[in-house]
C-alpha cells in the first residue's frame, strides 16, 4: 500500500492528495509567484498522483499575460499552485505550504533570483539562477 500526502486550502472546502513529488523543489522569487502567494518567494513541486478529493468546483485560475496560470481556492483565496503556459490542471505544481503533512521534499534551488525583493536575503547553502534553473 502505498502512501498518499494530503493537502488543502485555508478554508478546507479544497483537499487533494498526492502519491509522489519531483525531485526538484525551487523558492521561486519571480514577481508573480511573491505577488501570489503575499510572500518573499513561491515554493512548488510537481507532484504524481494527483487526486481532488473535494471543492475541484472551487477551483479558479488566473492566466498571467506570459500565459502561465495561477490556480486558487474561489472560496478562501488559497494559493494552491502554477502551471506553464497550455499545461492542464493534472500537471500543476503544488505549493509546498497547502500539504496539510510532512512531506519528503528538499528544496534544491533558488530560481528567478533577479527579481527578488530587496528585503529577502538568499539562502546562500542553494544555488540560486537569475532566471529558471540552468539546463
């Protein structure tokens, strides 16, 4: 059997699970992820498995003008996670703040570190890319 990682939103109407994670887990600090979630930086992974246990019907996007889309809870406002540009709801990364358990992720990156906000100091034990990780 194996294990599932559950998650919600701040109202609880929104629960999903997960049956695994990407290796890679990046803060990112571009604009849009600070703006989105009212913090310094946005930490996502993307994960396998994916099941919207309830509130899917609560779900709403915001599409950015690079066409990356920005899903929250409609009810509470909960930032729940990022999807490139013409990637479906099944591939979205999560953000890491809404798993309502501890979960086995390592963030291994600081992407977009250009356009950080000045207040916020880099973790200097991660490597941090001006733009998105190198290749």
């Amino acid at each position: 059997m194996s294990t599932l990682f559950d998650g919600s939103c701040l109202c609880g109407n929104v629960r999903f699970s997960v049956a695994g994670f990407s290796e890679k887990v990046a803060n990112c600090h571009c604009s849009m992820c600070r703006k989105f979630h009212g913090a310094a930086f946005g930490t996502l992974v993307g994960v396998e498995g994916l099941n919207w246990v309830s509130g899917k019907d609560l779900l709403k996007d915001f599409v950015a003008s690079n066409g990356t889309t920005r899903t929250f809870c409609f009810n509470c406002g909960s930032s729940l996670g990022f999807r490139v540009k013409g990637e479906p709801l099944e591939n979205i990364e999560l953000s890491i703040s809404t798993f309502d358990v501890d979960i086995p992720v390592k963030v291994d990156a600081q992407i977009y570190t250009a356009y950080k906000a000045h207040w916020c100091e880099l973790q200097p034990e991660l490597p941090a890319y001006s733009e998105g990780r190198a290749s």
